[in-house]
C-alpha cells in the first residue's frame, strides 16, 4: 500500500513545492521504505514505498521507460508472465510491474488497459501531450481520489492528503451523508464525504488534458455462456488451479498475516497459501489472526480458526472481542477514518490490523466466497427450461436430489415476496422517521430511498445476485476500508477470491450442484482442511455484541451525546432519542447511525459552513 499523490498545473502554473512536501509528509504512513518528490513543468508528483512483493517493485517514482511517459501509482499485477509473453517474451522475468505496465501502454495505448488483471491504482503522465491518464483496477481493489480547482487538478490514493490543497474545500456532501443515512455507505462509486473531492468508480480510467476531465468505463464483467466440462472432476480441478493462482500471486517472500476464521472461504484461503509456502519454499512464515467472542456468547470461530492452524501449521494470534463496548475508543484520533464507519466495534478491527503490523507487511483475506459460491438454483432452472435442457434439468437437479436428499435452495426471492404480501416489513429497509425534515424534502430523501431499495436489474442468466454484486461499488467501498488510509498501518489486504481470472470462471459454473452452499470449495478442499470446517455449513454470528452491552448493563445507547449544530441540519435528534430509547435488532442498528456520523464528526473536528477544520 504505498502512497502516491500528483499535482497536475494548467495555464503557465507550477506545482507548489511546499505543498508537495506536505503531501509526501501525509504519505509517511503508507511508504517507510523510501520517500520521493518529483517536480517538472506543470506536473508534480510525490511517492512513499512500502515493499510487499513478490513480484518485484520499483523502489523509485515516477517512472518512465522513455523519458515521455512517467507512471505513478500502487500497481500489483495478476498473471505476470502471461502478460509478459503478450508483450515480448524477451522481457526480463525479474521486470517490475511498473515497467509491465509502461511497456502494455508503449505496445497498446488506453486499448491495453483490459489485458491488465490485479490491484491497481495508477496515474501515467504524459509529459509531450500534457495528458494524465488515471485507472483504477475491476475490483476496486486500492483506491483513487481526485479534485479539481480552476488551474489545478490533485489526485491521490489517500483521501486525507486532498484536503491539504488549499483551493479544495472540506464542504460535506449532503447526498453522501444522506446515503450513510439510510444505508451506511453512498452508492454513487463517483462521490466522497466530501463535495470538492471524488472518486474514480472501479473498472473506470480518468483523462484529464487542458482542464477538462473525462471518466469513462473501460473494462466490465461479461455475460458468458455456461461452461459445460465432460467430468465433474473437471470443475475442481479448473477451480483449485485458479484458487492457487490467485493466493500465489499475491503470496510475498516474506512473513504473511491471514485473517482467519472458522467458515470456509478464508480457511480455504490459508491452506492453499500454506500448501504453496511448503511446496516452493519462498514464502516467509504464515500466521492466522482471529476474533473471538467467547465468553459473550458461544462463539465457535477461535476454536474452528485454531483447529485449522493446527492442521496447517500456522501460529495463530487470537484476538478477545468479549469485553469491548459499542463506541470504545471512537474518541481517540488514531482511531479516525476519512469517512464515517458505521461499526460501532471498529476499534476491534484496528487492534487486529495492529497485531499483523508486528509480525508482517501484507495480510490475505477471505473476502468474495460468498458471491458466486453461495448461489441460486431457480435462475439456472429457469435459464434451463428455457434452453429445453431437460437433460440437464435432470441429471444436476435429479443428481443434487439423489446425493442430499432434498431440493437445491432455489433463493428466487419468493420468502421476500411473501413478507410483502403478508404486510411484514424489515427494518433496514424502513425509511429512518428520525431524518430531519427539511434536509429529507431538500434532497428528495424518500425518492433516493425508494431508489436504494429497488432490486438491482442484470442479465446475468446463471448467477443474477453474485453478478449484480460484482458489478455494483459494494466491494470497491469494503475494500477501501481495508486500505492503509483506513487503518493507519502500512499492512496491505489481499483478496485472492476476488481475483478476476477466478470470478470470470465462477461465473460461467453451473449453479447446482457447485454453487450449492459451496460445493465447489468443499470438494476442493477435500483433504485440505478439518471434516469440521469443509463440511460445517454457513453459520451466521450466534451472538449480538450490542445486544450484550446493553442486557449486561455496561452501555446503552440513550441517552444520545449532545450534538453539534451542524449534524441537526440532518438529523431530528429529539426523534432519535425516542427511538434509540426502545430500538433493539435491525431497528437499533439502524438508529446508530447518527450517533456513528457524530463520533466522526467530533473526531474530524469542527463542522461550519465552510466544512470540517
């Protein structure tokens, strides 16, 4: 996760070069290894390195093959080799990433953008035509911030850093707020919390040239035809191929940290980097890190998580989740997000990031399992009939039938429909009466809400849910939380389920029986794992850590802290008292979400109407 931020001047202008230094100093954090400032012309640009691997890296930017073209950027490549032989296999294989991607724009221009798979962040100069080019990888995976003013434009990998522009104000964006309101993240991919500052949307490059500003989406997931394979034994093989080279291209030469829990996704995750470490010997040591809410409630994910890394090998690192309250912590400034956080129990979650801090430098993740892997039958029945596959129909439904003895979960959303119908209604799909009223009729609240809840329309015949997902901001938002801007540690999250040569062929798998509560990783990971986790089905959380506090009478959520005038302008907090006073489930977690954006607020500093100093 290292961090970059440029400075790109129009109209005679030159970067200011104390406010680069100031940049770099916002960067520190991010890049131990090396600091760089880089000034020419109308561009200027700053870096700070954190050395991850294992593909190699280039330990200085800006970088440049010609002397034409400069690239910036947090770059981490997928498929390395077989981007290598598409451009010349004579390059040499120890070439860092960087100098892949500057050879993929010689040969190809913007039309190479979607021959490059990973995590990727990046901005190229080009310095003859004054042309920035920016990108921002499928996922999402890293993320990338910019803002405009009349004669400038700043980009950055870290929100934090923008707001150093003198010409950038910190005005709040009240669409933003009015999204982490009534669902606690904004889905428009474009906007920050605040009004000067934007994003680049996943799957998006950015052109800026002469002042003007282009966003355009450049790669997306495709609608394929379903992959028919003559053995069943082929789909396992197809997919632990992929699984393994997802986790080894994101497996460095050094100590790996693991988030580890007891379902199967991250668990699977771990012995494939395992397997991989002991096999090639490369890797640097292994460690699982865990949460456990034992004795709070029955929490069996320390005990699965430790059995795991037993089998396995690992030293595991468990981290006691019982004794911490809603909100704890929340007052100290090394706790502060650069957006607010709807999770009341985030200091958990830094401890955590803390703890990998210690012992290494990138940690992966089980993120992505569930999409595809827990699918829908009735979609693929439906696209089956259709086709008048009524071969099909019998030999994956009858088969699924025959093995466990009942009829695949068909999710069609038929119980959902029934809710309706039958006049019962789910709380995270109400509409907050708790709003302040003029703020709900200046912004249109209740058109944006009935908007939010609308289902989401795709193509996708096979895999509808998992496809709408993937090609919404959801994971690019998650995984931003992840980031170093986030957790303030220069620890970098993998995902290697969210690896899109791994996604692309889930995709195109047939729901039943492999998209059937995992089936595919089960049998995959068939003497890989404990019969307890490989056969253990999905589990949701058994406890309610909120719940407890309260019941144990060591928090409560009323009465609610006194608030600035600013956050009145958004919310009736009279009302929410009232409401906060008798809320309990779904109803309770919703009302926190005021008293989420006060803490950040308090912690942001002071909010007027020029913004938040």
């Amino acid at each position: 996760m290292s961090g970059f931020a440029g400075i790109i001047c129009t109209g005679g202008n030159i970067p200011d070069p104390g406010l680069l230094e100031r940049m770099a100093g916002g960067l520190e954090f991010r890049g131990p290894d090396a600091t760089q400032i880089w000034s020419r012309g109308s561009a200027g640009f700053c870096f700070t390195l954190l050395r991850t691997g294992p593909a190699p890296q280039s330990s200085e930017q800006p970088c440049t093959l010609d002397g034409r073209v400069w690239l910036l950027g947090e770059v981490r490549l997928d498929g390395r080799e077989d981007l290598r032989r598409q451009l010349d296999q004579s390059i040499s294989a120890e070439a860092t990433d960087e100098e892949l991607i500057l050879r993929a724009w010689r040969r190809w221009g913007k039309d190479g953008f979607a021959n490059l798979n990973g995590d990727l962040s990046f901005a190229l100069w080009d310095e003859p035509a004054r042309r920035l080019w920016c990108l921002r990888d499928l996922i999402g995976a890293r993320p990338f911030f910019h803002a405009q003013s009349a004669d400038r434009f700043y980009f950055s990998n870290t929100l934090e850093v923008l707001r150093q522009a003198p010409d950038v104000s910190s005005q709040l964006d009240p669409q933003f707020i009015g999204d982490f309101l009534l669902q606690e993240w904004c889905q428009d991919g474009t906007r920050t919390v605040y009004q000067d500052i934007h994003r680049l949307p996943a799957g998006h490059t950015l052109v800026y040239s002469d002042g003007e500003l282009r966003v355009r989406r450049y790669t997306d997931f495709s609608v394929e035809e379903p992959l028919r394979l003559k053995r069943p034994e082929e789909y396992v093989e197809r997919f632990r191929e992929l699984l393994e080279k997802a986790v080894r291209d994101r497996l460095p030469r050094q100590p790996t940290g693991i988030f580890l829990s007891g379902g199967l996704d991250s668990t699977s995750v771990a012995a494939v980097a395992c397997k991989i470490a002991k096999q090639e010997q490369t890797s640097g040591p292994l460690r699982a890190y865990t949460i456990d809410c034992r004795p709070t409630f029955n929490d069996e994910e320390g005990f699965l998580a430790s059995l795991v890394a037993k089998k396995l090998g690992m030293d595991i690192e468990i981290l006691s989740g019982a004794s911490c309250l809603p909100y704890e912590g929340w007052d100290d400034s090394l706790l502060h997000t650069p957006e607010p956080c709807h999770d009341p129990f985030l200091l958990l979650s830094q401890r955590q990031y803390r703890q990998v801090q210690s012992h290494a430098r990138v940690v992966l993740s089980g993120y992505g399992g569930d999409d595809i892997l827990t699918g829908q039958a009735w979609p693929y029945l439906t696209y089956l009939l259709r086709q008048r596959a009524f071969g099909t129909i019998l030999q994956n439904y009858g088969g699924y039938i025959l093995k466990y003895g009942r009829i695949p979960p068909l999710r069609g959303g038929f119980r959902t429909r029934l809710r309706r119908w039958m006049g019962r209604t789910n709380p995270l799909t109400e509409f907050p009466e708790w709003l302040e009223q003029q703020f709900v009729e200046r912004h249109n609240l209740r058109g944006r809400w009935r908007e939010l809840q609308e289902t989401p329309k795709t193509i996708h015949p096979l895999h509808p849910i998992a496809f709408a997902g993937l090609t919404s901001k959801y994971w690019s938002r998650a995984l931003e939380c992840e980031d170093a801007g986030w957790t303030g540690v220069p620890v970098e999250l993998r995902a290697p389920l969210l690896d899109q040569r791994l996604l692309r062929f889930l995709l195109r798998v047939p729901p039943v029986p492999w998209c059937m509560e995992k089936e595919l990783f089960r049998e995959a990971m068939r003497g890989m794992l404990p019969e307890e986790v490989r056969a253990r089905p999905k589990t949701p959380l058994l406890g309610d850590l909120i719940k407890h506090s309260i019941e144990s009478k060591k928090w409560r959520p009323v009465p609610v802290p006194e608030p600035p005038p600013e956050l009145q302008k958004f919310v009736d907090w009279k009302r929410l008292g009232t409401t906060l006073a008798t809320a309990e489930g779904s109803t309770l977690w919703v009302g926190l979400r005021p008293v989420t954006l006060y803490y950040w607020l308090r912690v942001k500093g002071v909010v007027n109407d020029e913004g938040i100093r």
